[in-house]
C-alpha cells in the first residue's frame, strides 16, 4: 500500500506527521514559536480589531496616563488603507501558522523557497510594526498595550524565521 503525498514537501503524510509532532530541531523548535507567538499576537490583535470595527466601544489599557489605546487604533493612520489596521495584522499572524507548519524538519532543503517567504514576510510586517511604534508616540502622543505587544510579537517572529532563512538561501546558492 502506498502513503499518500503531502503536496509539496517530498514527503508522505505520515512523514510529515511525524516530523511536525515528534520531531526535534533548532528549525522546528523555532516554527513552534513561530506559531506560539502568532496565536498570542491574534489574541492582542483580535481586541485591537473588535474596537476598529465597533464591535466593542472601549479597550482596557494600563493604568498609566501614556496609554490610550481607544485613540492609537481610532486615528487616521490605524485606518489610512482602507481598512482597520489591526485586521491585516491579524490575517498577517494568521497566515503565519500554515507557513511555519509547511513542510517537515528539513524544509531548508527541500522547499528553500519557503522559509524565504516566511522571513521576507516577517522583515515587511516588522518593518511596519515598526513604523506603527513610531507612530504611537511621534504622531498619537499615547501609546496601545496591545500594539506594542504585537510590535514585539512581530519583531521576534522575523528574528526566528532568519537562521532557517539563511540556511534556504545557502542551499539555493550551492546549485
């Protein structure tokens, strides 16, 4: 009997499977924090997007006279594409999880184009979860628990996804 593929990685379902659950290196440890972070970064950002979209009317903030996170994620520059803010960095931290999931242990080698993708995703969103933390000061003269939160999230996520990154590009460099 033979195993059924999984699409796009050169290895069976049940291979897949089990180097995703039972396997254990530096890469993996650092796409099960990948994942980790991007669930705690959806949960910060699911509240930032329930008050950008009047859902609720108010977010809880730190008793400290520098936060207003109601006014960081009301003002224009949280809606100036169009849409709220704090839902395309929900979606972003979403489609974290399938990229990190993709592919077994050793995925540098096989689909080097994929950790590729996930650290040169990750650099955008910490390049402009960067700019957004500017923001809060320069620009809002308050600062959001919740998107410094995600700030943080964001940046730590583009420094896991580098080591397997650099290992992708040697790999597709030496062919």
């Amino acid at each position: 009997m033979s195993e059924t593929p999984a699409f796009g990685t050169g290895l069976s379902t049940a291979e897949l499977r089990s180097e995703l659950q039972e396997g254990s290196t530096p890469d993996l440890d650092r796409r099960r924090k990948i994942i980790q972070l991007s669930l705690a970064g959806i949960a910060s950002m699911a509240a930032v997007t329930l008050l950008q979209t009047g859902v609720v009317k108010h977010l809880p903030d730190p008793p400290l006279d520098s936060f207003d996170s109601d006014k960081v994620n009301s003002s224009e520059t949280a809606y100036a594409l169009g849409t709220p803010d704090g839902t395309l960095s929900l979606a972003g931290l979403a489609l974290n999880i399938p990229i990190a999931a993709f592919g077994g242990a050793a995925r540098f080698e096989r689909q080097p184009a994929v950790p590729l993708l996930a650290a040169g995703k990750a650099m955008l969103e910490a390049a402009a979860a960067g700019w957004y933390f500017y923001q809060m000061p320069a620009k809002e003269k308050s600062w959001c628990a919740y998107c410094i939160a995600g700030a943080a999230i964001n940046f730590s996520i583009f420094a896991l996804t580098v080591p397997e990154a650099i290992k992708a590009f040697r790999k597709l460099t030496e062919r």
